[in-house]
C-alpha cells in the first residue's frame, strides 16, 4: 500500500512536471522513465520491508509509528517516552518498528535483564547490521567463542590490573593537560572536547604514541563511515571506510607482533596482545587486532558522552560545583582515590547519576536463536529483542523522580546491583570496560574541580539555557556547540576556607 502511495505521489507529479518543463526532449524522456523505474523498484522494496513479519508471539505493536520510519523518529528524539508510552499502552512488551522492515520487540520490565543471560539470546544482530565495524569482536560472538575470547582478554580489565596499569596515569595527564587548555582559552565546546579526550586516552591505552595521535583519529573517524548500516551502503563510502579499517589493523598488527615480541603484559595494550585461552595458546593474531580495534569502537563515545553529560549538569549548578570543590580540598592522589573501590566518591556519584539520566547506550539488543520464557510469556525464535536500558534506569520505584538529575542517589544507596549498573549491559557481554570507564569519569570530574578549586574559578554555560535535552541515535548524546567558559569566583564563596560542605571529602 505504501508503495502503490508513494508511486502514485511521487511519480505521477514528477512525471507531470516534467512533461510540462521539457516535453520535445527525447532523452530527458528516457532519463525520467529510467529515474521512475529506479525509484519505483526502491519504493516497493522499502515497503515491502516496512510491513515487516508478522508480529509474533502475540505481541501487540505499538500505535503511532509513521509510513516507512516507523517509530524511527521517536527513537531518535524521545526514546524513554516511547518506552513509556508502549508500557502504559500494553504492559512490559509490545513491538515498534525501528526504521524499514525492523520490527523489535520491546521489553521493558527490569526482569528483562534475565534474557541478556539466555543461552537463546544472540548477538548475531552486531554483525548482522554493523559487519565492518563489529564482526569477530567479542560484540558480535556467541556462546563458546565468545566465552574463550572473553576469558582470555579479561584479566587486564580487572579493578586491581587496572590500577597497576598505565591506565590511570594515562587517563591523569590526558585530562589534566586537556583541562589547563580549557583555562587557557575564552570558551569551549564541551561535547567535541570530551570526545576528542577519550579518543586520545583510548588510543595512548592502545599504546600509539602522541605525535602520531592526529593521524590515528583521522583514519579512526573515516572507519566509522562503516557504522552506517551494511545493507544501506556497499558504495564507495563503504569502501573508504573499509580502507581506514584495514590501514587501522595493519598498525594494530604491528604493534601486536612488538608487544608478542617482547613479552611485556605491563600495560593494557601489552596484556591484551599476550593474552592466552584456556590451552595457554597466544590469541589468535587477528582475534587481538580485532579486539583491539573494537575497544576505540566501545569506549570513546560513550565514556565522552557521560563525561560531556555530567559537565553540563556541574556547570549549570553552583551548589554542584560547591561539593564537588570541597570533596577535593585535601586529597593527594586523585588517582588512587578514583580507583579506590571501598570508597564512593562524590565525583562518582556525578558521574554514575550521568549514565543513569542519559545511558550512552541506551538499548541492548539480542536475536532470538530459540524460544524465550520471560515473565510467563514466550518470546519465539528469531525475534529481535529490544532491552531499553534508558526506561530500566527511569523506573520510578527504584529511581524517585527519575528525571532529576540527582547525584545522592548513589551516596545514600548500598553498591550498585544488576539494574543500576545496566548501562553497562548485563550476561556474558556486560561492558569489559566497566572499570575503565568508571575511573575515567570519576578522575575527570576529581579534577575538574580541582582545576576549580586552584584557580578560584567557576565553571559556566556561555547560553545560560537549561540542561540540553539528548538525542538518542546511534547513542545518547548532547547537542553540539555547547560552550562553556571559566570565570573568576569572586561572585561565589564557596572556595574560601571555611567552606562546609566537605561531607564527601576524605571519608
Ligand atoms: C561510560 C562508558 C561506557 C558505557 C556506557 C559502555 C556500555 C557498554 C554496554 C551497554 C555494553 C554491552 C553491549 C551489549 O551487550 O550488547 C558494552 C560492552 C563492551 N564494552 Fe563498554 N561501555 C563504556 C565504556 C567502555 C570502555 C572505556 C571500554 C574499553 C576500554 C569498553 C569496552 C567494551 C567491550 C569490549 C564490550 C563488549 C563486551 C562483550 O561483548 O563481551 N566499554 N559496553
């Protein structure tokens, strides 16, 4: 229907239109039939896609998505008030058309999670959509081969190994120089600053030297060209993406073989390359450059999205800046404490309310390989399920007002458990990166406030507006163009000695 729709809109006015413009031209004639087949051909396709299977399982679909799109645009601009919307419509699970002839199966209840842990639920869907950027990594694989990857590439991501590693001191000097440079400059843009940050953190992890650092993120963005879906783009894009990819292995390749060559394990990177399965054979070369390369992939938009996401609340709240200011007065090393697990930082606490408000990744998907019991019902075989951690994070009972950004809520509640750390997924493939991720944030905003506190300085948005709203594809992400800029704190008090609110500091 929607195509026959669009063929008669489209194409009889175009074919009226131009038979007025330019009736004797023969080949513009030709051109316009050939164009009409094109478009027809394509119309029909996408539409034939639209309609989609059939919604399995007895499932109801969602009202209100729009011809070809779907709920595509809802997604995009309203992703938790779709969520919520479907729930209060049809109970925890109902189907949305996510763009073309992609039907998923939303699950919105926090029991959900459980499927993550199925032996059923696959994640074939990554390399099903996503082959050039995540086919072969740890994202993309199931069961035992994702197992035997897994456990041998773990170690160095352990809260211990990390802090032995070179991570924290890398994750220091990246944002302290980056925020010296901050101060030095009249007003920034807090979204591609936290970007390029955790670009360059991810890639001094990887081990690539700084002077080299321009030309790695310049082949890295021209890779991500490949995250536009396969099926939509095998054109000459594609393939300049696929190039950057192959320039990116080839140097991850020869670092792997240095490090082989060495033996070191000191440092992540190291670790990584050494790492062994369970027969105590060396990975697989091509396994370690590809885990490799994913782990710029996983851990840079994210991590600089929540960081980005944080700084907007802090800037736009002196009584944030307050306690954040007076948790530093006294502390030595920033990054002991930052990896310290027995002790729960304000800083943290910003950070985690940040992913909490604005997960970066704010579903987790998974393909039916066979029947799944979830809550009485039966999910069929080969349905795509959707598991929107950004509603899990927004459950009223368990987040009182759930759309305030409120960083007590991680002070007063005990260690985090499955729900409060669903940002970072749940199962088998639950974010390698956690740790890194949690003391990247932490240590960022640790010193931001000192930079604060030092330099009697308060941290501003040039607009002055609220708190931006996100925009949710591919991850949650701020607008843009937001600026931001230090000013002298003459106006405040809250860096003067006798300043109280130390509740946090050195606890
Ligand atoms: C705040 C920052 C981060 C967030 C919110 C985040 C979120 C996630 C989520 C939701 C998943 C699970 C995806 C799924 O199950 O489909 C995941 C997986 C993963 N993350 Fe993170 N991540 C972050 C930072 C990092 C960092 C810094 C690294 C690496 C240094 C990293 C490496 C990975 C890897 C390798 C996986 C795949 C694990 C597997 O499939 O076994 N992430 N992450």
């Amino acid at each position: 229907m929607v195509a026959r729709v669009a063929s008669r809109l489209s194409l009889g006015g175009f074919r009226q239109m131009h038979a007025q413009r330019h009736a004797p031209a023969d080949h513009a004639q030709s051109l316009a039939a050939a164009v009409r087949r094109v478009t027809t051909r394509s119309l029909q396709k996408l539409a034939s896609r639209t309609s989609g299977p059939e919604p399995a399982g007895g499932f109801p679909v969602l009202e209100g998505g729009l011809p070809v799109i779907g709920h595509l645009y809802e997604m995009y601009r309203s992703f938790p008030e779709l969520c919520a919307r479907g729930a209060a419509a049809h109970g925890p699970n109902f189907y949305i058309e996510a763009g073309p002839g992609v039907r998923q199966l939303m699950c919105t209840a926090p029991t959900a999670l459980q499927v993550l842990k199925h032996s059923a639920a696959s994640t074939s869907f990554y390399a099903e959509g996503f082959s050039a950027l995540l086919e072969g990594t740890l994202f993309a694989l199931d069961g035992d081969e994702h197992r035997g990857v897994r456990q041998a590439i773990t170690p160095p991501f352990t809260p211990q190994r990390v802090r032995r590693s070179d991570v924290v001191s890398i994750v220091v000097d990246a944002h302290r120089r980056r925020i010296d440079s901050w101060l030095r400059r009249r007003e920034f843009d807090v979204v591609t600053e936290t970007r390029e940050i955790a670009l360059e953190i991810i890639f001094r992890i990887l081990g690539v030297p700084p002077v080299h650092l321009p030309q790695w993120e310049r082949q890295y963005n021209r890779y991500l060209v490949a995250g536009l879906p396969a099926n939509v783009l095998k054109g000459p894009l594609y393939w300049y993406a696929i190039r950057a990819r192959t320039w990116i292995d080839e140097h991850l390749g020869a670092m792997v073989d240095e490090l082989r060559a060495s033996g070191d394990g000191s440092t992540l990177a190291g670790a990584m390359a050494n790492a062994r399965g369970e027969d105590g054979r060396l990975l697989e070369r091509d396994a370690a450059v590809r885990n490799l390369r994913v782990l710029v992939f996983a851990g840079h938009e994210t991590t600089a999205s929540a960081i980005a996401w944080s700084t907007l609340h802090l800037a736009s709240s002196n009584e944030l800046q307050q306690r954040a200011v007076a948790e530093v007065q006294g502390m030595d090393d920033l990054g002991a404490v930052a990896t310290d697990g027995a002790r729960f930082t304000f800083a943290e606490a910003m950070f985690r309310e940040a992913l909490r408000l604005y997960p970066p990744v704010h579903s987790v998907i998974r393909r039916a390989r066979g029947p799944i019991d979830l809550d009485g019902a039966t999910i069929p075989e080969n349905t795509l399920v959707n598991i929107p951690i950004v509603h899990l994070l927004r459950e009223p009972a368990r987040f009182p007002n759930p759309g305030r950004f409120d960083a007590d809520r991680w002070i007063e509640r005990p260690r985090p458990g499955t729900v409060e750390t669903a940002m970072f997924g749940g199962g088998p493939h639950f974010c390698l990166g956690y740790h890194i991720a949690i003391t990247e944030g932490t240590l960022f905003n640790l010193l931001l406030a000192r930079a604060l506190h030092r330099n009697k300085l308060v941290l501003e948005r040039v607009d002055d507006g609220p708190v931006p709203t996100p925009t949710y594809l591919p991850l949650t992400h701020p607008p843009r163009n937001t600026m931001m800029r230090f000013v002298p704190s003459s106006r405040n008090d809250f860096h003067s000695e006798g300043f109280e609110h130390a509740r946090y500091a050195d606890q």
